[in-house]
C-alpha cells in the first residue's frame, strides 16, 4: 500500500481498502500478545521480521452473513478507513497546492442527504470545482484545512487458518466469544481477513481531543455505532473503527448522526 490514498469521486464511490504490504508469514507469533477481542474480531500486537509493534485484528466472519448480506463487518471497517485515508489524502493535497482551493463542508449536517453531500465534498473533482463565493456564504461553507490525528491503517491481510493457527502458541490463539447469545469462533479450513493497524499504547484520553476527533468525524458524514466502548480508546486515539458508521455501510442511522460528548465514547 504505496503512496496515498486515490481521492477522486469515483475513489470515493466505491471505497476500497488496499492490500497490506507485510508478509503475514513473517510474524514471530511467540512474541505476540492478546490485546483484545468482541464481537467483530480478536487483536494481536504483532511484529512483521523486524518491524513492529503493530496491531492486527482478525475478523471472526469470512464471507457476508446469508441472511443479511450488508451487515457485513470486516467489509465495513475497510469502507470507513478507506474512506478517512481518501479524506486525509485530500486535505493534504489542499494543502499542497497553497491552500487555495481546501475542502468546503456544510457546517451543520443533520440528514443521510447532507452526510453524503460532505463525504463527496473531499472528492478532487468538487473541490477544485468548488461554488461561487456567493453560494458558499449561503449554505455556510466552512474549509477544512487539518484533520485530527487518525491510527494509521497498513491495509488488509488474508489469514489462512490451516497455514497460520498451527504456528501461533494455544495460549495465543483465537478462543470462542459469546455476547448476549451471539457467538463467533475461528474454524479450520477457511480463510479470513485481517487490517493491519498502528499499535497504540495505552494512555489516558484527553476529552477535548476526543472530542475534536468526533466533530470532525461528523462533518465527514460518520455516525455513531450503538454501543460504543472506552475500551476502544487510547491516548485520545479510536482504536476500533467499528465504533463508527460511514454512509456507505449497513447500520448508518439519522438518530446517530451528531455531535457527541467525549463521555458518550469513552464510557465503560
């Protein structure tokens, strides 16, 4: 996963996370650890050879469930951080070429319509097109020029089970989760898929942070997931992107959409 991410409209219309550059074969299991686990997948602190630490989650369902083929979880976590690295492409782009033509969002979105509207804004096409000066004192455009600090994510991984699970110690393997009568568990003989993300170390959050990273997550047209944890936080970084929702994924909710208080996301 060379260079940064394509921020075009069709980039945008079609998010796609990119492949991870590690070999997943040069993981010294021995030396990782257990970070965490839910109902989405199990986290590893992993090294690659020589490079590490990083963190590695393994997604519990292979394939999209039968029964709801959109709810789909691996597939919307590569969805919104395909999309937030197309964001970051675009600001920096912005930025690169003096700052002239930035990134125009609606300051106050309130409808799915106007979440989609502010994703598409950061596309290359409409902010080097971007409306006259009148229409943007009318609808109160304000320009983003920086983005809050994100958890880098190295792409995507295939994890073969047969090839991998022998290699990892049994103290160390995926075991079995059950919430609330849902279970999920790792079989033989398939092969999952795992994002490859910075590893964050543990620290406290600092609210006004967290918070900056919430708004702007919601002028980028993300909601809020149902449940979200303070688990998922470190050192004011979201660790778990399953916490929030883009527009182009299954579980997106009007009654989601808005600005929230760090405690909101950092309760336990």
């Amino acid at each position: 996963m060379d260079g940064p991410a394509g921020c075009k409209l069709s980039d945008f219309g079609r998010p796609r996370l990119r492949k991870c550059p590690f070999d997943i074969g040069s993981i010294a299991w021995k030396d990782a650890k257990v970070l965490g686990s839910g109902l989405d997948g199990w986290v590893w602190r992993v090294n690659f050879g020589d490079e590490g630490p990083f963190a590695l989650k393994l997604f519990w369902i292979a394939e999209p469930p039968v029964d709801e083929p959109d709810n789909f979880a691996v597939q919307r976590e590569c969805q919104n951080v395909a999309h937030l690295q197309m964001m970051q492409a675009a600001v920096e782009e912005a930025n690169k070429e003096g700052g002239s033509r930035p990134v125009l969002l609606f300051p106050d979105p309130k409808t799915y319509e106007d979440a989609r509207d502010n994703l598409f804004r950061f596309a290359q096409e409409n902010r080097l097109n971007p409306p006259s000066p009148e229409l943007q004192e009318l609808d109160r455009l304000v320009s983003l020029t920086s983005i809050p600090p994100i958890t880098k994510c190295y792409g995507w991984l295939k994890f073969n089970t047969d090839k991998i699970l022998p290699r990892i110690p049994p103290r160390l393997r995926p075991q079995p989760v059950a919430v609330e009568k849902v279970a999920r568990h790792i079989e033989r003989g398939k092969e999952y898929i795992a994002i490859v993300y910075e590893y964050i170390e543990d620290g406290p959050n600092d609210p006004a942070k967290v918070e900056a990273f919430l708004k702007f997550m919601y002028l980028a047209g993300f909601c809020a997931a149902s449940s979200p944890h303070g688990r998922n936080w470190k050192n004011s970084m979201l660790v778990d992107f399953s916490d929030m929702i883009g527009t182009a994924s299954w579980g997106w909710h009007e009654s989601r959409y808005r600005t929230f208080p760090a405690s909101f996301f950092l309760r336990t």
